[in-house]
C-alpha cells in the first residue's frame, strides 16, 4: 500500500538523524580536551622554567685566536674522540592536578684532541678556550672542574664563544681556559656535569669518533634527532642505548675558521633521547572519541533489530537518551583521568556506562533478558577500544578489522530476513 514502503526507511533516518547529533556532542568533547591538553602543557613549561629545560649539549670545541691582517679570527677545533655517559634518573614533579618528568643526571665526558690541530688554531704562548654549550645552566648545582692533560682548571660561567650567530650571544655554558702545549700528540681531557633538565637530552656528536651512552630506569623512551642509537635494550625497569656516530655523518668539519659552521649545523646534528610517556591521557581521550560513531551505530542498531524483529517498540526519546549516554562516556573519561590516571578512569567511566545503558534497556525493551545482548555489545566494544587504544603502531590495522568483523557479522546476521515483507508488517 503506498506509503508503507517508507515505514521502515523512515525509522532509518530518523535513528541516522539522532545518531549524528549523539556523534556531534561526542565530537564537542573535543575542546575540552583541547583546552586541558594546553593547561597540561603550560604546566610542563612552568615546571621546565623553575627546575630546569630540556638540555642540549654541544661540544667540547676548544677555540684558539690567529691574528689576521685586518682583524684577529676564531679558530674551532673539534675533538678527535669523545665519550659521553649519561645516566638520567626521572622524578615525577606536579602542579595542582597536572603530572611531568624531569630528571637529576650525571653526565661523564672525556676524550683527546690532537695536538697538532690545537697548535694550528692558536698563537705561540697564548691560552685556548675550552667551551661547553649546554642549552640550561641552571640545572647545574656544583662547581664543575675540567681535567685538562692532567690538572685541573676550573669552569666559567657561559660558553665563551659566539660561533658569529646571534643565537649564541645569549647562550649558556662553560668555558675555561687552557694551556697549549706544542710538544704534546694528543691531549686528553674529562669532566662530570651534575646536571637536571626537563623532557629529555640531546648531544652534539662533535667527535671525529664520538660514543654516547644514556641509560635510565624511565621504561619508555623515545630516542630523537639526527642519529638512533646503534645498540638499545628497553625493559620495563629501563632501558640502555648507545651511538656510535662519525665525523663522517656530520655536516661540519673538524676544524673551522670564523663563521663557517653556525649553531643550527650543531644542532641539526644532535641525538638523543625524551623520557616519553607511552601515550598521555589526553591522547588516549582524543583518539578514542574518533570510535564514538561505530559505538552509536552499533548499539543504535541492536534496538533497530529489536525494533523491527521482536516488535518492541524503541522511541526517538529512548535513542536520544542512550545516545546521550554514550557521548556522555567521554566526558567521563577524560574529567576522571585528570585525577585517577588513564586505565582507572577508563575502566570507571565503561562501568558507568555500560551499566546506565544496560539496566535502561531492560525497561526500554521489556525485559532484562531482552538487555543482556547490549550489555554484552558495549563490554565487548569498550574492552576492544582500549585494547585498541594501547597499540600505537597497529591501531588503525585493528580498527578496520573490528569494522571488517562487524559488517561480516551483520549481513550474515540478517541475510535472510524478508525486508519488504517488515516493511508490510509495519
């Protein structure tokens, strides 16, 4: 009759209809989260400026002065070896609900330069300048002493040398001043920063054969820059890597004059490693409401067979509210992972949820046994999301194939019923 072919289409779009308003206040969420993520991180930045920031370290360059025709000129001179070992130790600082790492470290530096390179980049008698640039000399808390070929002599505040860019011009370091010894092949060097920093490290393989070594009982790190790390081993009590980089991956040479290497060739240079938090809580809010539209579908489409197969009747009112609900998931989540973490607010927030749903739809459908195939659609969807939502790498693999898996489950679901024959019976 005519008319009665649109019964059930009707029904579709009038649940597509409320299905996209429940999708578009989980998608309003998403300022929310915004906004916290940026409170989150300006609290990283105010804790980074009263501990200290994330440190890079460039050098040591021991720098000499030629006298040249119209003005004197800088000469750079870069270490034949170089061994870095740093060990980082994290400790988690707050500021009112927001969390961060930073860390205390002990860093070892030694190696040699030649002779011969250092004699060439200096005048006869006249001292060198040993300079270190370290991005934030704040984080250093004790006097450092440099072992120059035996003695010692005592660091300076700043790096003593500009590199001729401005950007150096306020940088910190330290330099100290140091003999030239036109006997010597090869003169060794060494000394021990105690230095705190923010996020991670990063160092300048400046050596023509330069080893950096950085361990941490931090268990998820995120190695960063110009190099990874030749060796690593990442357990969940820490982890250990090593570089092993030469000059021949650089895009400056060992020894320079005046302005013809610049700051951003050093630190394009530079690797090393963020003590990463596998995947904030943010994070996990943001990529999980991105799955609110296969939750509205699904769960709207359990009621619509309940609907249209066992004749109970399910209101727009009832889809409005149970849509309702599942934005509501999200807000849930993220409120309670600000203060509880992650998993706990996760696991609280699918409990209030599937349980708000479930004992609705035992009156919506008539029947507690009726509501037990929806409480058992949303533990298994929840289950599966953050499942989902720990796998970094293999996320979207396992989002199409959980769609794949329930597109193949409902056509063989329904492919025998009658759809004209529901239209008619309407």
């Amino acid at each position: 009759m005519p008319g009665s072919h649109g019964t059930i289409t009707g029904k579709l779009f009038a649940i597509a209809f409320i299905g996209g308003l429940c999708f578009v206040a989980s998608l309003v969420v998403f300022g929310p989260v915004d906004e916290r993520q940026t409170r989150y991180n300006e609290a990283k930045e105010e804790i980074a400026n009263s501990w200290s920031k994330r440190q890079v370290m460039i050098g040591p360059m021991v720098v000499g002065r030629e006298n040249g025709p119209e003005h004197d000129i800088d000469i750079y001179v870069l270490p034949e070896t170089l061994h870095y070992e740093t060990v980082l130790v994290p400790e988690v600082r707050t500021r009112g609900i927001f969390r961060t790492v930073v860390y205390n470290s002990t860093v070892n530096v030694s190696g040699e330069f030649l002779g011969e390179d250092i004699r060439r980049a200096t005048t006869a008698g006249r001292s060198a300048v040993f300079s270190v640039v370290i991005t934030d000399t704040r984080g250093i808390e004790k006097q450092v002493d440099l072992e120059w070929n035996g003695t010692e002599y005592p660091f300076n505040p700043g790096p003593g040398v500009t590199l001729s860019e401005q950007q150096l011009q306020n940088s910190s370091g330290l330099h100290a001043l140091v003999p030239v010894n036109t006997a010597l092949q090869k003169v060794p060097f060494s000394f021990t920063i105690e230095l705190k920093g923010s996020e991670g490290v990063s160092i300048a393989p400046v050596g023509k054969e330069t080893v950096l070594e950085i361990s941490s009982s931090w268990p998820t790190p995120k190695f960063v820059g110009a190099f990874l790390p030749s060796q690593r081993s990442i357990t969940e009590s820490g982890f250990t890597s090593e570089w092993r980089i030469s000059s021949f991956g650089r895009p400056y040479p060992q020894t320079w004059e005046g302005d013809s290497v610049n700051l951003t060739q050093l630190l394009d240079s530079a690797a090393g490693v963020n003590l990463h938090e596998q995947i904030d809580a943010y994070d996990n809010v943001f990529r999980s409401i991105k799955y609110a539209i296969l939750f509205i579908v699904i769960t709207f489409a359990a009621f619509f067979f309940f609907d249209v197969i066992a004749k109970v009747r399910v209101h727009p009112i009832h889809y409005i509210l149970i849509g309702s609900a599942l934005a509501l998931f999200y807000l849930l989540l993220l409120s309670l992972s600000e203060h509880i973490g992650f998993p706990a607010a996760y696991l609280v927030a699918t409990t209030m949820i599937v349980l708000l749903v479930s004992s609705y739809s035992a009156f919506v459908l008539k029947h507690t046994r009726r509501a037990l195939p929806i409480f058992l659609i949303l533990t298994l969807l929840y289950s599966y999301l953050y499942f989902v939502l720990q796998l970094e790498d293999y996320a979207l693999l396992c989002g199409a194939l959980l769609l794949f898996a329930i597109l193949a489950a409902t056509m063989f679901a329904t492919r025998h019923i009658d759809w004209y024959a529901l239209d008619k019976s309407q």
